[in-house]
C-alpha cells in the first residue's frame, strides 16, 4: 500500500512540474508579445477596444470568414467568425488602460495556434502596429 501512495505522489509531482514549466513558458511569451496557453492566444495591443474590433473584423473578412458578430464598447468587445467548416472563432478584447486591451483568440473548441497568431498578427497589421520578432513563436505545450 505504501509503495502505490508513494508512485502516486511522484507521479503528481512530475505532472505538477511539468505543468508548472508550461505556464513559466507561457508568462516568459507573453512578456514580450502574445502567448498561446491552453488553446487560446493572448496578447495586448495599443489600441480601443473599438479599434480592435474593427481590426479583427477587417481581417476576418479578408481571410473570407464570415462575420457572424462583432460589438464593441469604450471597455470590451466581441467579434465572432465561423470558417467553410464551421468552426467558430471566437476574439475577446478587454480595455486594460488608456488605449491598451487585452486581445484574447480562439479558433474552434481547442484552438488553432497557427490561425489565432494569422489572426493577431493581421489585426496588428490593420493598426498599424509593428509584430514582435519571430523567435516570439514560443509554445506552451510540453
């Protein structure tokens, strides 16, 4: 009996390490840019929430998504898109401070890191702001 509680304990030990080491990945990315933790990709941008939702939109419809819903305040706001295939995509924005927000993305149920960080780098594009470096890419899977 002893003997299984201590595999067990070692076995929660490695998973919360392990577990651990992700997130210090994640926190270390996005720093510096935007990071993709747990299917979604995360990230601040200088600009409105409005500005941003009528980024996200613009590049929705230039990748031919199809726009089912966007709104946006002087404090957040929503865009939501559905691809051919109908995944959703779903894209939060969050005023954090004076002309700074919080821009979450998620494509489908467990995300699409390749399509969230298209998506980031296009609304970036339409504000004129500068994308970080490419060695930014950094994953939060282990």
């Amino acid at each position: 009996m002893k003997k299984r509680i201590g595999i067990a304990g070692i076995g929660l030990f490695v998973l919360a390490t392990s577990l651990s080491s992700c997130v210090v990945v994640a926190a270390g990315a996005g720093a510096a840019g935007a990071a993709y933790v747990m299917g979604s990709l995360d990230g601040t941008m200088a600009a409105s929430p409005e500005k941003v939702v009528d980024a996200a939109k613009d590049v929705l419809k230039d990748k031919d998504i199809k726009v089912v819903s966007a709104d946006a305040s002087g404090v957040d706001g929503r865009v939501v898109g559905k691809t051919a295939l109908e995944k959703e995509i779903n894209i939060t924005v969050k005023r954090t401070e004076a002309n700074m927000s919080k821009v979450s993305i998620r494509v489908g149920t467990f995300g699409d890191q390749e399509i969230s960080r298209e998506i980031y780098a296009g609304i970036q594009n339409k504000l004129g702001i500068a994308p970080p470096p490419a060695a930014e890419k950094t994953t939060a899977s282990s």
